[in-house]
C-alpha cells in the first residue's frame, strides 16, 4: 500500500474497484501526464446517492455525496495509474455539478465535501482549481456529479 493510500486507510476510507462508464464513454483519457477523468457520480456502498439539494438534501448531506464523487476519482486515478495512486502528482482542476434548486446557492460548500477529502488525503498535492455549479438535473437523479483532471508521473 503506498503513501496515499496509507492515508486513505487512516480516514478509514478504503477506494472501490474504479466504476465502469454509464453510457458511451470511456472512464478517462490521458494525454501525457495530464489525465482527464470523467464525471463521478455520487454513491456509497448502498447505492446512488439521489436526490435534490434545497429540496430533500441540505448542504451537509451534498457533502458527503460530493466526498464520494472524490473518492470514485481517486479509484478512477488509481485505475489508470495501473494501481499506484502514488504516480498522482496533483490535482489540477474539479469541475462539480450539484444536482439543486434554483434558490439553492451553496454548490461550493457543497463541492468543498470533494476539497477537503482530497485535500486531507493528498496534502499540497490535493490543492487545486476548481468550478462549482448548480444543475436542474443530474444522471439518475444524484445529487453530485464531479470530473477530474490530475497530473501524474
């Protein structure tokens, strides 16, 4: 187990096998040492994480649903690393999708459910850019959908 992985475990965070695509297209594309990761939808062990924020979810249950979009992307890495999570060098950017209504107005403390993993994990390596929106609607009706873009060696 490497050193971020070690991390993981400490947060009593163990990454799942990385999710098979939904649809037509490819879980990741690296070009170089930039890898692009697609959208993580929001789910835990029990299933998909649904529902809407300022209607049936407030800011901190959008919270964890976006910790587990973060934790599905670091699958994601790790897959495309062929196992090593320790080949990511950075997080470069996230671009978070909150599934809300149109008077809800906390997608970035949402998305921060995401930042704070990442960055608690990672340390320096998990700082990064990011973009943080609101949807009408996201896939299967979850409440957070969040894409990646990492650096790795």
């Amino acid at each position: 187990m490497g050193n971020y992985e070690t991390k993981l475990a400490e947060m009593g965070i163990t990454l799942p096998d990385a999710p098979a695509p939904a649809a037509n297209y490819v879980p990741y594309v690296q070009v170089g040492d930039i890898l692009y990761v697609s959208g993580q939808i929001s789910r835990n062990e029990s299933g998909l994480l649904t529902g809407k924020l300022g209607a049936d979810l407030d800011t901190a249950a959008g919270a964890d649903a976006a910790r587990s979009c973060a934790i599905a992307l670091l699958a994601q890495v790790k897959a495309a690393c062929g196992g090593d999570l320790d080949r990511l060098v950075r997080v470069v950017k996230l671009g978070g999708f909150v599934n809300s209504t149109p008077e809800f107005t906390e997608q970035p403390q949402v998305i921060n459910g995401a930042s704070d993993l990442l960055g608690e994990a990672l340390g320096e390596a998990g700082k990064h850019a990011r973009a943080a929106v609101s949807a009408a609607s996201l896939p299967l009706g979850v409440a957070v959908e969040i894409e990646g873009v990492f650096q790795i060696k």
